[in-house]
C-alpha cells in the first residue's frame, strides 16, 4: 500500500496496544497449589506419574533453585501478581473470603501482571484459584473470571463455581478436570490477532487436612493403592507436635469449625453438619497425615491429575497453532513437606513455622519456542518476585514495577552468564530466611530456634550449624544480611518484625497477642480500601 493510511486503520493504530497486539507472545502462567518440586517426575520423582509436566521441562527450561517468597497460599500469589515481598504487599498469610469491604481486593493498589498486560491489549483471564479477595467478581485487570469461593480447598466435588457473575455447583467432575476443560475453551476462543494471558491456578494437589487424609476420588485412586509412593516416613518433628498440642482442645475443634463457616469454607465433615464425623483439630489431622497410605495416594493422585490437565492445555495451544508463539510457565505457590523432616505441610503448619527446601523451593519450567533452548537447565538462584520483571521484558513491555526486588532472568534463558547473584528472601510472620549460594540462614522472633545450612554438603538439612563456633562469621553475615534488606525494602505499615502488622489477618484464628505484648501501639490486622493501581494511572 503506498499513499496515507486510510483514516480509520490509522485510528485502530493509534490505539493503545492494538499497534503491537498480534506481535506479543501469549503467555499460559499454570499455578498448583501446595507443592514441593520433588512431586515432578522431571525433579527425580520415580513414583508419581508426571508425563505431560515433564515433557514441557524437556522443551524448555527446568530451574533448580526456585524459591517462593513465603509459606502459604497468599502471601505467595500475591508476590507472584506483584513482584513485591508480602512485606511490601501486606499479605501475611491466608486470606479468608468474606469481608467487611464488598469487592475488597488485597492487592489493587499496586501494578499487577494481568492489569499491566490488560492495559497493552493482552485479553486477560483466570480460571482457578485466586484468594487475593472478595472472589465474587473479576479484579487486578481479569477479564474473564471462573474460579470459587474460598482459598481452602476441602474438596474437588460438587463445589461452588463462580463464573463470570454466574454462581453454580459443579456435578458430575472432578474440579481439576473443570479448570483444564475451562483453559481448553479459553484458549479455543482466543483471537490470533490479540495476545492472551491465562493463569490457569489449579487449587491441587493441595495435600492439606482434613482433604487430604480422605479416601481419594480421582480416576488415578486405583493405580496408586496398588502402586503406593514411597514418600519420606521420619518420626514427627517437634514442630508438628508443637501445633498439635497448641490446639487439642474441643474448643480449638469448634473454633476451627467456626472460622471455617465464617470464611465460606464449604465442608460438612469439618463444620458439624448433622450426620458428620467430627474432626480432629488440624494440627492433629496433619501429624495423622504422617506416614498415612491414605494421604499418600492421595497426594499422588491428584498431582496426576494436575499432569492430565497440562497435557489437555498444551494440547489445546498446538490445536490452535498458538504453541509456538506462548510462553507457558509452571510453577507452584509455595511448597509443602509431605513426610521430610517429620514433617507434613506449609509452613503455617507447624510451630514454630518450618522453613526447610520442602517449604521454600518449587518448581519452575518455562517454555518458550525459538527463545529457550529446549531441555537445558539452570541452578542459578531465582525468586517468585522474578517472574513478573521477566515476563514484562519477554514480551517487550518497558513498565517500571514500583518498589520491586524482582530480576529480570531473561539473560538465564539463554544460557548466557550474567552478573547475577544467587541469592533468595523468604518471610512467614514470625520467619525470614536468606538463600545465598551454599548457604541458607533462617531467623526467627520472640526467641524461637534460628538455622544454618550449608546447602552444598547437606543439601536435605540435617544439620544446623547456627551454634557451631567455626561458621560465626559466616552467620553473622547472613544476619546483617537479611536484616538490611528488609530494613531497606519492607513497609513499615506491613513489616511485622517492627510493630507493623497485616491485611486482613496474620496469625490464624486472630493468635496475635505476641505482637500486641511487644507493642502497645500496634494495630490489629485491618482492611482498607485504597484507590486502584490503574485509576492511579
């Protein structure tokens, strides 16, 4: 075409983000819930069934050494959406789902992944989990919003579905399968001439009580009681037995019932219901978790489940011929023990809060055609708060993320060897921690048990060297470290560790009187509603 544009093409290339729509990549961020790397077939799990995860790790790129930024559900995703540390953000620990401020989003205020791209003309979507807020309706620039009701999962049948205002209960099928057949549409529907996001947030494999000391109902149920993994069978760790103990009342059962009504946890087992067997406090349902076939096979199969899915939405992209030109990254939020250490959970399960690698380290793949090198992988030190920096820069979006630690990585994809320091932060309330490079140093409040670990020689924890005289510099630096970095980066409003508190919640069933004993002055965990990132822009 030669001459001036015609005048209504050269309107629809003036508009924001339709000049480079069709250019950008898509982008499939695929998120499980509550687990450990060492599930995967591709990390050397032998037992679990994994095919379709591990052959996304064999075309792309497998990371070794990813770290999340906390130990519970959202905390984690809200660092996922943000790049910020739950320091900075404010979420401490798991949202409930009701609250006083209808809409109320827990993270509005600042720049998220799915606003930003929304705003560059990506079409914009979740289907699964989301607890970061009233769930009722789509937030954080979502378009298209299928999710449910509440963060704590009690069970992947007849569930509550929210659907794009639409509120249903699911029959007939498994809930993982419901979110893999909802990404499969998603993606049918997609326009190659828009760029998509899609964070696809499975609530699985989830293996927290009481779900997951239940009978499995799952397709893959049968194979694995005649194949039953062998997970890690250690005597219960102190930590476990500590939080047992703290809540082996019947009133503890009652309060724990209670919050569960409250919070919109939908469970009759749990929550009294006529006709119901009552439950032992969590804290005990997570020590009989321990060495228990049941949960087992459990956790096995709906990791399984998990991989059919993946396999149905991979699938889905080459239908469409969309696969070459998506970045599909899988990751988890935090990790979660299932047997390592004595230990069965994330960290909020055990007292005080175990911040071992089953804790802190989850998977992370990234695939991407033409721009990762198929089958290679890195050690290099990577953080949750990396991912958003990065997907901003492989889809060429120069935008600033205010007050971000996040890294861009994309040097790593391509194997090259940048300046980059190998190191990792982690905070739980009470808990911080540092990875950096061979060492890992863990601190704790109110005089509870600090740790050190030489990850090169004792890459499973055994042996903490935090009183051995012969490392005292080497902890001493950590120290300093991890102090200086929260000094220099965390909000007072949020920082616990100064007279700061949460949104919302910090310690569950409202166990604060710690920190209201150490400051007179400090504030209950309370919900606000700031003015939106993007009404601010």
């Amino acid at each position: 075409m030669s001459g001036p544009l015609p005048s209504m093409l050269l309107f629809f290339l003036l508009l924001p983000g339709l000049s480079w729509a069709a250019d950008r990549p898509n982008i499939l961020l695929i998120v499980t819930d509550n687990q450990s790397e060492q599930l995967l077939g591709a990390y050397g799990n032998t037992d679990v069934l994994t095919p379709n995860i591990d052959t996304l790790a064999r075309d792309g790129m497998k990371f070794d050494r990813f770290y999340a930024t906390s130990g519970v559900c959202s905390p984690t995703r809200a660092s996922l959406m943000t790049g910020l540390m739950p320091s900075q953000h404010g979420v401490h620990n798991g949202l409930p789902s009701v609250f006083d401020i209808p809409d109320w989003s827990a993270v509005a205020e600042f720049r998220s992944l799915p606003q930003t791209l929304a705003e560059a003309g990506y079409a914009t979507g979740l289907i699964g989990k989301y607890h970061l807020g009233a769930p009722s309706k789509a937030q954080i620039g979502f378009q298209h919003w299928v999710t449910f009701p509440t963060g704590h999962t009690t069970s992947f049948h007849e569930v509550e579905i929210i659907d794009n205002g639409s509120r249903y209960r699911l029959q007939d099928e498994h809930l993982t399968d419901f979110w893999s057949r909802q990404a499969v549409d998603y993606i049918a529907r997609q326009s190659a001439e828009r760029p998509f996001f899609l964070y696809l947030a499975y609530n699985g494999p989830y293996n927290l009580p009481p779900l997951v000391n239940r009978e499995p109902r799952n397709r893959h149920a049968a194979y694995y009681a005649e194949n039953v993994p062998t997970f890690p069978q250690e005597p219960v760790h102190p930590f476990l037995r500590n939080a047992a103990i703290e809540e082996s009342s019947v009133e503890d059962v009652q309060r724990e019932q209670k919050e569960n009504r409250e919070w919109g946890v939908d469970d009759a087992e749990s929550t009294g219901a006529e006709g119901a067997r009552p439950e032992l406090s969590y804290g005990w349902q997570t020590i009989d978790a321990l060495n228990n076939k049941t949960a087992m096979i459990n956790l096995a199969s709906e990791m399984t489940m998990i991989d059919d899915g993946v396999g149905r939405v991979l699938a889905a992209l080459q239908e469409r011929e969309l696969a070459d030109n998506t970045i599909v990254v899988f990751t988890s939020d935090q990790s979660s023990a299932y047997g390592q250490h004595g230990l069965w959970g994330n960290s909020s399960w055990a007292r005080p809060h175990p911040v071992y690698k089953e804790h802190m380290q989850v998977p992370l793949i990234l695939r991407y055609p033409g721009r990762v090198r198929a089958g290679t992988a890195t050690k290099r030190v990577v953080s949750q708060v990396d991912v958003f920096p990065t997907l901003l820069a492989l889809t060429g979006l120069n935008k600033t993320i205010d007050n971000s630690v996040g890294r861009d990585f994309t040097p790593l994809l391509t194997q090259q060897s940048p300046p980059w320091s190998d190191k990792a932060y982690f905070e739980y309330i009470t808990v911080r921690a540092v990875i950096d490079g061979d060492w890992k140093y863990v601190k704790r409040l109110f005089g509870e048990p600090s740790e050190l670990y030489h990850l090169a020689q004792d890459p499973n924890e055994t042996l903490n060297l935090i009183n051995d005289p012969e490392h005292r510099d080497v902890m001493s630096r950590l120290d300093k470290d991890l102090d200086a970095f929260f000094d220099r980066h965390a909000s007072p409003k949020f920082d616990t560790w100064r007279g700061g508190t949460g949104k919302a919640i910090l310690m569950y069933s409202n166990r604060n009187e710690r920190f209201a004993d150490a400051d007179p002055d400090w504030r209950e965990p309370f919900i606000e509603q700031l003015p939106a990132f993007s009404d601010r822009q």
